[in-house]
C-alpha cells in the first residue's frame, strides 16, 4: 500500500510539473502534507484542470462529488485516487 501511494505521488508530481501555474521550484520536496493552496500558490481554479489531468495520467474518472470532496492536500488527491481505483475494480 505505501508503495502505491508512492508511485501515486510521483506520477501526480509529473502531472504538476505540467501546470503552468505553479512554480516547478516549489515541487522539490513536495510530500503528501503539501497544500496545494498554500504551499504551491495554487490558484482553487486550477484544481480542476489538475483534476483532470489526473484522470487522464491514472486512467480513471472521478465523479463531480469526488471533486467536491477533494481536499487541498497532496494526501487528499492520493486518497481519491486510491478510492476510484478501488471502486472500478
């Protein structure tokens, strides 16, 4: 399990290195207590294109509920991915 949750975060850095909006400098060191808001000067907007940049890199879809009920964490984005993994199974 910790190791998914390791692939997981290496793949969601890739997809972050992608959004324009954050500066790549603020990724180095990026753990699953990073905030996307305040420790990656993340616009709340950019959420959602991240989101489904997510789906696109993991192969999955998230429901709208599952966007709401994000989080702002790095930990908040592994978990949902974890949980629609599971639940397409």
């Amino acid at each position: 399990m910790e190791n998914e949750r390791q692939e997981i975060l290496e793949g969601l850095l890739e997809v972050l290195k992608t959004v324009r909006t954050i500066d790549p400098e603020r990724l180095v060191g990026v753990t699953e207590e990073t905030d996307f808001l305040t420790d990656l000067s993340t616009p709340s907007t950019e959420l959602i294109n991240i989101a489904a940049k997510v789906e696109q890199k993991f192969n999955i879809e998230f429901e709208d509920e599952d966007i709401d009920r994000m989080g702002s964490k790095v930990k908040d984005v592994i978990d949902l991915i974890i949980m629609v993994k599971e639940r397409s199974k």
